[in-house]
C-alpha cells in the first residue's frame, strides 16, 4: 500500500509523505496499515505540516483519531503558525475539533498567532465560532494580519459570528494599529453589522492612524455613511447606555450572571438581549 501511495507524493510536494496523503484523502485502512508498518505519524514537511495538519484541514476525523492514538502531535504548528486545531476550524469540521479539545488542544497560543477563533470567524462558520468561544478562545487574542477576532470578523462583514463574539464578552472598541472593529464594518459596506456594532457600545468617535473616524472611511450618502450619521446625531438613550454598562460591568460572558443581578424578570430579558 506504501508504495503505491509513493507514486502521488509529487503532485503534493516532494516532502509528503505517503501518511500524510492517507490522511489527507481520508484513506483510513492505508493509514492504518501504514502505521501499524512503523511509519512516523509526526514527520513534517518543509512548512511543517503534519499528517494530522493533512487530515484536519479536510475535515477527515476518523483518520485524525487514529493519528492522535499513534501518538500526534496535537499542538504541532506549521510554518504560518497554525495548528491542527486551527485546520480544523478552517474546515469546520466539528469532530475533528471536538476530538483535538477532548484530547487537551491549546485554545490559545503566546505569540501574535492566528488561533483556531481567527480561522472560524473568517470563515464565517457560526457554530465552530460559538463552540471555540464556550471552550475558552481568548477574545482578545492579537493575529498579526487582522487584530482580534472582532477585527476579522468584521473586516469580513460577518454578522452571526460577530454577534457571537460580543454576545461572549468581546471587546467591541479593541484597536489595532489605531483601527476598531466599527471601522472595519463601515469598511466592509455592511449597514447591518455597523448597527449591531453600535448598540454594543462602539465608539463612534474613534479614530485611526490618520485620525479618521469610522464616517470619515465610507461615503456619507452610503447605507453605512448614512448609519453612522444617524448614530452620530442621535445619542444613545440612557436606557441603552445603562444596559451596556451593566453587560460591561459583568465581563466575560457576563449575561450569564444578569439572572444573579434580583432584576425584574422583564428588565433581566432587556439587558441580555441586544437586539
């Protein structure tokens, strides 16, 4: 089996190894046989991508079970920094994520690395970001592309994952280079997510490295140029001010303990529910 797997590994790359392309054409039983020959399971390229890097990023969990039980390096990062974890967010493939948390993946790397949050809100994929948020992905880790997670989901105009990252305590007036996360919105054209934005707290006056506010990025007379025009000549109502204060006061994942608050049952729905 070995050997006619060697005959592919060109279209490949010359350093891919015949496990490697098991693992990613999802080709168990080669894998298998594969390992129980005495093939390293942990071999990695040039850019450091490792059979478990192949079977991730295709979604292939059952062959990503059987490398993590050869003994997979979970945590192994490629030439860009990303893990298997973070292939698997790519992907969205679920299992596979599921599978690297059971089996004690790293959430959230020391340097300014894209995590596996960063991957699945690019992607705009609402259930693998709701899932990396309940598992603990620190909101506020910095990629050096995009910033934070907020950063890049709005940079991509993505609506369901950014109110997912709010909803989970993100912070809405994060800077990077001087830049928020509104004045990616109003760049990405989307009146929708500018307004969502905006009743989470963002700041309207913020300004980037050449001291423009997030009006002053898109053209007046544009459905987002026309929103924050609204906004700017409309404060906010003092019940809407109090209610963010409130969230903001709680912290991470803070609308869990607004029931702990004695509320009123009505005022508890007004201060969780954001819409």
């Amino acid at each position: 089996m070995a050997a006619n797997y060697n005959g592919y590994i060109g279209d490949f790359g010359e350093d891919r190894t015949a496990v490697h392309l098991a693992a990613f054409h999802a080709q168990y039983k080669i894998l298998y046989e594969l390992i129980e020959m005495g093939a390293s399971v942990n071999t990695p390229t040039i850019d450091g991508i490792t059979p478990l890097h192949e079977a991730c990023s295709q979604g292939n969990h059952r062959c990503a079970r059987l490398l993590i039980q050869a003994g997979a390096q979970i945590n192994a990062r490629n030439i860009d920094g990303s893990t298997p974890l973070c292939d698997a967010a790519s992907s969205g493939s679920i299992e596979c994520i599921n599978l690297l948390l059971n089996a004690g993946a790293e959430l959230n790397p020391y340097q300014n690395l894209s995590t596996a949050l960063h991957e699945a809100v690019l992607r705009d994929n609402v259930e693998v970001t709701e899932i990396l948020v309940k598992a603990g992905c620190r909101l506020e880790a910095m990629d050096c592309h995009y910033g934070t997670p907020l950063h890049a989901s709005s940079f991509k105009g993505h609506v369901g994952c950014t109110k997912i990252l709010l909803d989970g305590g993100a912070n809405v007036n994060a800077i990077k280079l001087h830049e928020s996360p509104l004045h990616y919105a109003a760049i990405s054209q989307n009146p929708e997510l500018v307004i969502l934005l905006l009743n989470y707290g963002a700041n309207l006056h913020s300004t980037d490295m050449q001291g423009r506010r997030p009006l002053e990025r898109v053209q007046r007379n544009s459905p987002c140029g026309r929103v924050l025009q609204f906004y700017e000549e409309n404060p906010m109502l003092l019940s809407q001010l109090c209610r963010l204060q409130i969230r903001q006061s709680l912290g991470f994942h803070g609308s869990s303990g607004v029931s702990q608050l004695g509320l009123p049952r009505t005022l508890q729905s007004y201060v969780i529910d954001m819409r």
